[in-house]
C-alpha cells in the first residue's frame, strides 16, 4: 500500500473531528431574542463581505489560472493545481468563519452557565477552524499526489498549489485585516476616547462592523494565512526532495512521502492535545490558560514522538528526525517570547502601561521600543533551528523544520480562532444587556484570548520564516543555481560572479527586497487609516444627527458602518497584494534569476524583522490597555487609559494587518519563483 494514503487517512479524520465540534457548538442555545438579533447582524456582514471578497478573487484566480495554462514550460496541470490551491484555501477560511459567526452569541450564552462552559463552546469553535485548515491541506496535497506524482513535471504542479493558496490567503488576510481593523480603531476613537463610553456600547454605530471585522479578518484570514503555511511548508520539502536522495533516504517517493507522514502524525497528536483541553469548575484564568497550554504540549509531544517512529521507518539515519525537532522546538519556543513580549503577565507590558501615565507619546515610544526588541528571541530560535537542521539533513532538513514548526497547526490555530469568537461574545453580552458578572466571564475568555493570539502570531511568523527559507532553497536547486550530487549541494563555480554581494545586480536586487516590505507595510497601515477615517467620520455623524442615541432612545445605523468598511477594504487590497504579486516577476525578467534570489534573501530577512516589530509592539500595546483597564495606573476614564487607547489604535492594524500580511506576502512571493523556475532557469535578465 502506498503510504500517502495514511496522510489521506489523517485528513478525513481531521475533518471528522472538525464536524464533531461543529455538531457540538451547534447544539448549544443561542440566548436571548436580542443576542440572537445581534448575532444575526454580524453573520449577515461577515457573509456580505466574503461573498463580495470571493467574487474579486474568482476573476484574478480565472485570469492567473490562464496565464499560467497556457505559458510554455509551465502548462495546464500547473493551472489546474492554482485554481485547486485556491479553492482549498478559500473553503478553509470560510469553513471556519461560517462557525464562528454562530459560536459567539452561543458562548455568551454559555458564559451565562459558567466560564467553563464559556471556554468550552469558544474552544471547541476555533478547533473547527484548526482541524478544517490541516484536513483540507493535506487532502488538497494527497490528491495532487494520487494524480500526478508519476508525472514528470510534478514538482512543478505541486508549487502551483501553494500558489493558489498563498494568492487567496494575501487578498483575505489583506482586506479582512483592513476590514477589522479599521472598524475597531474607528470606534475606540469616537467611543471611548472622545464620548468616553464603554467598550461595545450599543450607542456606538461601529460596533457591529468590528464584530463582523473579528470574524472576515481573524478568523477567516487567519484561516487562509496559516492554510498557506501549512502546505507551503510541505510542498518545499517535497521539492528539496532530490537533496534527501540517497543520504537521507532511499528513494525519491519516500522523500515526497516523509513531509506528508510527518504532517499526518501532527494531525493525530493535535487531535489528542485538543481532547486534553479539559478544566474543572474553577474560575480562575491560571487553570483556564494552563488548560490551553497542556493541550499544546501535549500535541507538541506526541508529535516528537511519532516523528521519529515515522522517520525511524523511512529514513535511512535519524538526521531528518533532528532537523524536524529543531523546528518543533524553535516554534514552541517563539510562542513563549512572544507571550513575553505581549502579555500583562510579565514587565514589558506593563513598562508600557506605566509610561502611559506620561501620556501618549511615552506610551507609543515603549510600545514600539518594546516591538524592536522583541525581535531577538524569534531570530535567535529560527538561526539555530535553520543551522541544526542544515548540518544534519542539508537544505531538506531546513524544509522539514518548518513541517515540525507548523506539526501542531490543528490545536495551534484552535486556540489562536477561538479569541476571537470570545471577544464576539463579550460585545454581545454587553450590547444585549446582560448582568455585569457574564461580561466578566466574557472578558475573562478575551483576555485569554489575547494571550493565545499572541502566541499564535509569533508560531505564524517564525513559522513564515522558516517556510519562504525553505522556498527560496527549492528556487535555487529548481533554477540550477546551485547543484545537487551524491556528495550532497553544492554551488557551481562558475556561479560565483553572479552570486557575489560585489555583483551589481545582485546587490540591487537584495536592496529591492529588503524595500518591498516596508512599502508593503506602509500601504497597508495607510489603507486602514484611510478607512478608519471614513468610519470616524460616520460614527460622529450619527451622534450628531440621529436624536437620542446617547440616551439610549435613538438607534445607531450599524448597517452603513459594515458598508463603508466592506467598499473601503476591497478597493484598497488590491494594490498592496498587486505588488506583491508582480515584484518576484518583474526582478526575475528585469535581473535574471541570481538576483531574484537575493531580492529573495533580502524580503525575508527584512519582511520578518517588520512582521515581529509589528506583531509584537500591537500585542503589547493592546494587553497595556487591558492591564490599566483592570483598574491599574488610574483605570478606565483616566487620562492614561486615553494615551494607551491611542497606542492600541496604532498596534492594532499592525499587529493584525500589516504583521500578518507580511508572512504571506514573503511565501508568496518565493513560490512565485519557484513556479516560474522553469521559465527563467536560463535567464540572466536585461540589465
């Protein structure tokens, strides 16, 4: 028996367990008539705006699919692989939303009950997400397999795929994040800073736009983003797979098979973590948090141990084994920085909620300062992950680590989606008029919920790291730049002009790639201002002219919040995900294909420092907000709770929109190349 069929059989349990929790968060009651009224308006936004998203996506995925059918060297299969890895990615994210737009009123709900029971349906609804985006992954990679694996040009479909994904991913993570994001600073603005009204107060017209911008943007996106990673990962190692021959394994189908098998353990040892997320009748965050965490580590366990039971069977030594346990580890680890860096648990956080006591300025300097450093343990942890799996298992073994990073995806994104269904629930408890002491379960869940997002962010990006390295390997081997022999890799000597840091073109282009990022960036951080402008504007528009909202007598116009977030974002996703698109294009015909490697090389090394900057300084100022909110440093009202709202207004778009677009543009761009590999593998540009 072919041994993919075990991976195939690891995707339709995924799923099972997927359709389980849906089962499960369905059964559970939707609360009040008004709860049930709010809910509604948010799954009737969050649908509106993905159907108007998908259907700008159908005509790019229809036109790029043509493109890439009918160009000499690439052809139909790769075509059909685009449009696959695109449909698979986008099923993914809408999978997910569609269960977190029916979990929140269901776990405010349930935070009625208990805050366990409140935990419990929140979970349950983000591992629907978890176990739907590796279910769907790796069936979507064992069926390409099954079709085309005897095909000579199958190395080159299987980029395709991820293609597809990475395409979907940055339009949903790109328009969705703007979407949230916009509506979320919009009315912190109006709403507490400047009528000085609670969080999801009813009064404000942008509130339900920001819970619809929770589930298109966090939930949705964040589905395709790490939908993308998951296979990016697994299609690099299967494209190295001529490094691992006969060193690290036998034959060329084991090499495609171990990535796929490894991926398949993680899948099992994801869903027994999940089944460990368990809490007695206690309120407190500590053992809620510790729930979580144990769930983690036991899947992150398990899959070191199936790992190498897996390796231990294919491989020829256990070298492959130690470059997966590299990444495994290094991803483990990069989420506890950031949980470090982020959390009102420990000094950083609240160093920048303390500053806020100096007002706005010293409150945004410490977060950003804060941001900086927090860059030192994720590259520290990804260069020791990438050197120890390079000195056992070569460029193979660097694929592989990012396969071990990204192992525990199921329960990984389960407690990543599940924060923002929590955070859904809070505002409809508050706008539902609930008794104090749910909102304060509600919140509790939120809280927690930051936690695990920040978390999960960090494991995103080192992951993305990890993954566009392996990528940019599978480029050089693809495009012959460097030379694969018995004796392992190696680099052509009469590549070394074209390759040197002294050859022009290559040290512009290096100097193009570490540019594109921060344009990138500034694209994205300017289209949400735009459109949190817009949202401003409204909001102070309706205070003025509806009379009695104030009072509670007047009803806002949520409807033209969600209207204006949703035109606003579709129309300025485009130009940020164009470019990001067309960049590797342009370098590898304009330069040639050594300097698209180091325009490669440079994106990477820049795009990652931006993204955990980014990522890191939002998460911070976000969780320094919090910590004042809870009645430290003057509590809600007080002059320092206004200065860390501005420093949460400004870490909010980029920790989840500008940080997160960043990991897929990065792989997007380098299985670009490697797609076009067949076609500029002679090429050595115009200028």
């Amino acid at each position: 028996m072919d041994l993919m069929y075990i991976a195939l059989i690891a995707g339709v349990l995924a799923l099972a367990v997927s359709a389980y929790f849906v089962r499960y968060v369905m059964s559970q009651s939707e609360g009040t008539e008004r709860m049930k009224e709010i809910s509604l308006a948010i799954k009737e936004g969050a649908t509106a705006f993905l159907r108007r998203e998908y259907q700008i996506l159908a005509v790019f995925v229809i036109v790029v699919t043509i493109i890439l059918s009918v160009v000499p060297d690439l052809g139909w299969r790769v075509g059909l692989a685009f449009i696959f890895g695109s449909i698979c990615s986008a099923a993914a994210g809408l999978a997910g939303m569609n269960v977190a737009i029916r979990a929140n009123g269901r776990t405010a709900a349930a935070a009625n009950d208990s805050l366990n029971q409140g935990l419990r349906v929140s979970f349950r609804a983000g591992a629907v997400m978890g176990f739907t985006v590796v279910g769907i992954g790796i069936l979507g990679l064992a069926v390409l397999y099954f079709i085309f694996h005897q095909h000579a040009d199958f190395l080159q479909i299987m980029p395709a795929f991820g293609f597809g994904a990475s395409a979907v991913a940055l339009f949903s993570r790109v328009g969705g994040g703007i979407f949230t994001k916009a509506a979320d600073t919009g009315a912190d603005l109006v709403g507490k800073v400047e009528q000085s009204i609670p969080e999801d107060d009813p009064r404000n017209a942008a509130v339900i736009a920001d819970f619809v911008g929770d589930n298109v943007g966090d939930v949705a996106g964040m589905g395709a983003d790490l939908f993308e990673s998951y296979v990016q990962a697994i299609i690099a190692t299967m494209a190295l797979s001529i490094v691992a021959i006969p060193l690290l394994v036998a034959d060329q189908v084991t090499a495609w098979q171990l990535p796929m098998l490894v991926a398949a353990g993680g899948i099992v040892a994801s869903i027994i973590g999940a089944m460990a997320v368990r809490v007695g009748e206690t309120p407190h965050m500590e053992a809620l948090l510790g729930a979580l965490r144990r769930g983690t580590f036991v899947a992150a366990i398990l899959t070191g141990v199936f790992s190498f039971a897996i390796i231990w069977v294919l491989a020829e030594d256990l070298n492959a084994y130690w470059a997966v346990l590299a990444g495994l580890v290094a991803g483990v680890l990069i989420g506890e920085s950031t949980n470090y860096f982020t959390s009102f648990a420990y000094k950083p956080t609240k160093d920048i909620s303390e500053a806020s006591l100096s007002g706005t300025g010293a409150n945004i300097i410490g977060g950003f300062a804060n941001g900086l450093i927090s860059i030192l343990p994720p590259f520290l942890f990804v260069v020791a992950a990438l050197l120890v799996a390079n000195h056992f298992a070569s460029f193979y073994g660097v694929a592989i680590a990012g396969i071990g990073m990204l192992s525990t995806l199921g329960i990984t994104l389960a407690t990543d989606a599940y924060g923002p269904v929590a955070d859904n629930a809070g505002g409809i408890v508050e706008m539902s008029d609930l008794p104090k002491h749910i909102r304060e379960r509600t919140d509790a869940l939120d809280s927690l919920g930051n936690t695990t997002a920040a978390t999960g962010k960090g494991f995103a990006i080192g992951s993305a790291a990890l993954t566009s390295l392996a990528l940019l390997l599978s480029y050089a081997v693809a495009t012959g730049i460097v030379q694969v022999n018995a004796e392992g890799v190696q680099f052509d000597p009469g590549f070394v002009e074209q390759l040197s840091l002294l050859n022009a073109p290559m040290v512009a282009a290096l100097f193009l790639g570490v540019m594109l990022p921060g344009v990138f960036s500034s694209l994205t951080l300017t289209s949400v201002g735009k459109t949190s402008g817009l949202i401003v504007n409204e909001v102070r528009r309706q205070f003025k002219e509806i009379p009695g909202i104030m009072e509670g007598t007047g009803k806002p116009e949520y409807g033209k919040c969600v209207d204006i977030c949703t035109k606003a974002a579709l129309r300025q996703m485009i130009l940020p995900a164009f470019i990001a698109i067309l960049a590797p294009v342009l370098i590898g015909f304009v330069l040639g294909r050594f300097a698209l490697a180091g325009f490669l090389m440079g994106a990477i090394a820049g795009g990652f420092l931006l993204a955990v900057t980014m990522a890191n300084a939002g998460g911070s100022w976000d969780n320094a907000k919090k910590y004042i909110e809870m009645g430290n440093f003057g509590g809600k009202g007080s002059d320092s709770h206004k200065a860390a709202v501005v420093g949460d207004t400004v870490g909010d778009p980029m920790k989840d929109t500008s940080g997160p677009s960043l990991n897929i543009m990065l792989k997007l761009m380098a299985v670009i190349s490697l797609v076009l590999a067949p076609v500029i593998m002679n090429w050595d540009g115009i200028i």
